[in-house]
C-alpha cells in the first residue's frame, strides 16, 4: 500500500487510555474515522495505522474512577499508557514509518 499522508486526517480519541491494538499490541489513543475525516481510506487504529480492533489492557477502568486494578484486583497487570499528547499527534512528523 501506498503512504499519501498529504492531508491531514481525523482522528477521533477514546475515552479510555488503556486501549491496545489487537494486532500489535501498542497502546491506541484514538482511531481514525473516515466518516467524520471524509476520505476513502479505513478505519484504523491510532497511532499505529493498524485495521485492527482494540482490546483494553485494564479490566476494571471505569470513565469515573480510572484503572481500579489496585483496589479490586489486589495488583496492576497492565503497563501504564504513555500520555495523549505524546502518541495522537505523530502522524505528520515525517510521514514515514512508524
Ligand atoms: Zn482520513
Ligand atoms: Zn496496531
Ligand atoms: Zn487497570
């Protein structure tokens, strides 16, 4: 497949940031959404461009109160999710791999 990254895509966020890929296993802060972006190209997950669903790392985030691993499950088995900003807005850097 060929990289057009010429324009400028949208992404919309999730909510929750304990979301990975399912096919590669990185954190997902958001996914793109051609509905809303208006192009032709896939849903994908994001940052990593994969057409994949996500699966959530954390079983017991909640909108509310966040990861509840410690309180409910006695230990946290998941890594912590790098911060928004850092991963969402990558994309245009040099347009290459990721
Ligand atoms: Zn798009
Ligand atoms: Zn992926
Ligand atoms: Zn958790």
């Amino acid at each position: 497949m060929s990289a057009t990254y010429t324009r400028t895509h949208v992404y919309l966020p999730f909510a929750d940031p304990y979301l990975t890929c399912e096919l590669c296993h990185r954190w997902v802060t958001g996914w793109h959404n051609p509905d809303k972006c208006g192009c032709d190209e896939p849903v994908t997950n994001q940052p990593c461009s994969c057409r994949a669903g996500v699966t959530s790392a954390c079983p017991s985030w909640s909108p509310v109160d966040g990861c509840q691993c410690a309180q409910q499950l006695g230990a946290v088995g998941h890594g912590v999710p790098p911060a928004r900003t850092e991963l969402l807005y990558r994309k245009t850097a040099t347009g290459g791999s990721a």
